[in-house]
C-alpha cells in the first residue's frame, strides 16, 4: 500500500494506492466518526463490477447504506442529475453528519463530488476512482464540477474530499480507450513535472501497456505525489501553480469541444494538446524566445515517441482514426475555439508551455500568429 497525504491544514487527507482499496472503504468511512448515512454513487458501467464489493465493505461496518446508479457517460455530469440526486439524498435522509462515496470515473467522481459539496451547504464524501484519468488526475484536489451545456466544468465548487481510495486492479477492466486516455495524463506530469518520472516511463512502456499492477502503484502514486505538492501550494487555482497541471489544456479543450465531449476522450485530447504546446514553445524558440532555446526538434521527438509507445495520438492528422470521422481541425477554427472558450481569461490566450523535460511555466497573452504557426507545424 501507498499512501500520499495531501496536506491542507483542516482539509488534509490520504490517497491510498492499495490492491484491496474497495474492501477498506467501510474502515475508512467509519474513521471519520459521527456517521448517520452512506450514499454511494456510481454509474450503470460500474455498478454490476465492483458496487457488490463497495457496499459490502460499508454495511458489514454496520453503517447504513443507499446505492444511487446513474447513467455513464459525459451528459450525466448536467444541473439535472445534480437536481435528481439532490432530490435523493433528501429522500433517503442524507443530512450534515452523512457520507457520499463516489465510485466511477471523472464523471461520477466531479458530479457527486459537486453534489455533496452543495447539499446542506456541504457533506463529506470520499472518492474511490475506478478509471485511470480519475485515479491521477480528476480524483484528487478537491475540484468537482457540473457542465453547462455549451461549456465544460463551468459550474462547481472546490470541496475536499475525506478521502481517495485508489485500487489499481480495477483498471484492468477498463477499456484499452479509457485507459490510453488515462496515460496521456500520466505522460503529461512527467512531460511538465517530473523528468526522471518521464524516464522511468520511457523505460517501462511495456509494463505499463500491460498494466503490471506494481508499475501500475508506482505511476498512480508519482502522479499523485505531483498533484498533492502543486494543490497544498495552491489549492484554489489562484498563484498561477495549480495552472501548472494544464499542460496540454488550452489545445486539448479546443479539439474537445470541435469534436463534443466524450467523443475526443479528454486524455486523446491532452496528448494532442502536449504535442501542440510542444510544437508552440519550438516555434517561439525559432523566432528567438531564449525562455525555450532548450526546445528542439530532437525534444519534440522524444516527447511525440514517449505518447505513442503508449498507444496516444501526437498529430492532428491522426485524429480521424482516434474518433472514427473525418473533422475540420484547421488551425483558425482552433483559435477561434480557444479564444472564445468560456474559461479564456480576458480573452487571452494562456498556455503552459515546456522549458525542458519535466519543467514547464504558465505563459499569457500568447499571440494568435504565434499559434496559427504552431498549428501549422502539425
Ligand atoms: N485537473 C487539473 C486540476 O485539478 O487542477
């Protein structure tokens, strides 16, 4: 077992990478005292795999359980299954002393994290992510989130969870989409973080493509050692360090939204959006920007081959095979997207960009050309 505190005064709390994570769920529940309910939330994907052994954990602790299912997929995380499991949680008399537990992916996990972050004013809740992107990136630090319907994550609320309860075995009944989408994340810590984690993900493609569940705990628990350090620093977004886990954002929402949520997987698009950022700071470097001189084609490539050895698209061009259609990317539509996103501060476009291998920096107010240029390296 592997434990990460996240260390945030009152709101502190552990991740813990375990193999037998879903059977102390109960144990951990209970360790909070004053418990009147559980509430454990989860989707139609996931409850006929592991809700039996979730549930079990809980109840044979003597603590009294409701299950909720709801639908897979991005367009349950809307106001109106927010409003359906508010009307729930009344209905099964979840009050201040109860307890949600989100079992599932990002979806379940942003949803009931924003649920139970509103809820009289706020229950605890802990996570228990059964998808790779959720086990080192969605799960953990506090944001949780529902989509409006023409922009992602617009509305939610920083809440801590009490916990997070990771089992990397569960993984391996994700499909090989999810879980190729779940390491785009995990390259993307090593890319902007960390350079020895980006190495000892180069020395262990194969391992990890065959989800060895030991190099499986070392990734899950580097990842989320990267996160816990930038949220104990900046735990609201509001220094600028937080911003630091977008790298690869500001491109991969565009090729989100152009070809809708849930089609292009966040971490499909995420791997684009690095090697885009990628191709970004190499043609600031060409036109003199000494911030990047350390940028080559060389860096390019050994970024490009690192995603691709773990099955993860690097080119636009790709595109039409990663999401089965044919998709107008063209660079202006990009921008156009970038600059109209609803979360664009001040209109400006704002990319975390690559220094070297495992150092990265936020830069604002990037020019349109400078971005037309490097769409068009692709
Ligand atoms: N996924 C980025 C963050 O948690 O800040």
């Amino acid at each position: 077992m592997k434990i990460v505190p996240i260390d945030l005064g009152e709101r502190s709390y552990d991740i813990e990478i375990d193999q037998n994570a879903l059977s102390r769920i109960g144990a951990a529940v209970e360790s909070l005292g004053s418990v009147s309910r559980v509430a454990l939330i989860t989707d139609d994907n996931v409850e006929p795999l592991y809700a039996e052994v979730a549930s079990q954990a809980i109840v044979e602790r003597g603590l009294d359980l409701d299950a909720i299912v709801v639908p897979s997929g991005e367009q349950t995380k809307s106001l109106d299954y927010a409003e359906a499991l508010w009307e729930q949680f009344l209905e099964i008399k979840i009050d201040r002393r109860s307890v949600a537990v989100a079992l599932g992916g990002g979806v379940v996990g942003d949803l009931a994290g924003f649920v139970s972050a509103t809820y009289a004013r706020g229950i605890r809740y802990f996570q228990v992510p059964t998808t790779l992107l959720a086990q080192v990136d969605s799960s953990v630090g506090g944001k949780t989130a529902i989509n409006l319907p023409s922009a992602k994550n617009m509305v939610g609320a920083f809440h801590q969870p009490s916990g997070v309860l990771i089992d990397p075995t569960v993984l391996n009944t994700l499909s090989d989409d999810q879980y190729r989408a779940g390491l785009g994340e995990v390259v993307k810590y090593g890319a902007s973080l960390d350079e020895n984690f980006f190495a000892y993900l180069e020395q262990n493609t194969e391992k990890v493509n065959a989800r060895d569940p030991i190099a499986l705990e070392t990734v899950i628990s580097r990842c989320c050692e990267l996160k816990a350090e930038i949220v104990k620093k900046d735990e609201r977004e509001t220094s600028g360090l937080r911003a630091l886990l977008n790298y690869g954002h500001t491109f991969g929402h565009a090729l989100e939204s152009r070809i809708g949520h849930g089609k292009l997987l966040h971490g499909f698009g995420v791997a684009l959006g690095c090697s885009l950022a990628a191709r970004l700071a190499f043609c600031l470097a060409q036109k003199g920007d000494d911030r990047f001189s350390d940028i080559n084609e060389s860096w390019i490539a050994r970024q490009d081959k690192l995603f691709e050895s773990l099955g993860l698209p690097t080119r636009l061009r790709d595109l039409p095979a990663v999401v089965g259609v044919e998709v107008d990317c063209s660079p202006e539509k990009l921008v156009e997207l970038m600059s109209t996103d609803k979360k664009t501060e001040f209109g400006q476009l704002n990319f975390v960009l690559p220094r070297k291998i495992g150092d990265s920096f936020l830069v604002r107010n990037v020019s349109v050309s400078d971005v037309l240029d490097a769409l068009h390296l692709q």
